[in-house]
C-alpha cells in the first residue's frame, strides 16, 4: 500500500488537481473577532451533478498560489486521490 505524500511546487500541485477535474476556490471566513481569512478549496467535478452553493468561489491559479504560499501550505495527496492541505511546518 502506497502512503500519502505531499506537493509543494507550484506546478506538481496545478498538475495534480487538474488531472482530477478540479479547479481552485476560496471562501472568505471570519474569525470570532470579525476579521476575514482567505480558506483556500479545491473544487472538483462530481458525477453525481447538481450543485451546492458551498459559499465557494472560483480563482485564479496565481491568486491560489499566492495566498497558499502566504498561508505557507502544502497539498497532501494519497494514491487513492484523496488531498489536504497541510501546513508546511509539517514536512519539514
């Protein structure tokens, strides 16, 4: 059985989720203080179809990427194509 591991590059990362239909998203969430946070998402295509309004929107790659490298995350895939993302901290 083949363990989970984790992407950091830009480019590994866009190729992953793509392969699997996904696009990138991002919620705007506010903390108990009021203040807003971007929580990056990803999104990808159900074949069971309808849709949800999850309070998801679509974004940029670059605007993705960016607020992930601020945030200092890392998508955490396994081999059955389950993802996370996880804290950068973690890999190192």
């Amino acid at each position: 059985m083949s363990e989970a591991h984790t992407l950091t590059r830009h480019s590994d990362i866009q190729n992953w989720v793509t392969d699997r239909q996904g696009i990138p998203a991002v919620a705007r969430i506010r903390n108990r203080f009021g203040e807003e946070k971007a929580k990056l998402l990803l999104r990808f295509v159900r074949s069971q179809g309808g849709t949800v309004d999850d309070g998801m929107s679509p974004c940029s790659w670059t605007a993705w990427f960016a607020e992930l490298d601020r945030q200092q995350l890392a998508l955490k895939v396994t081999p059955a194509g389950d993802c996370e993302l996880v804290s950068r901290e973690a890999v190192n």
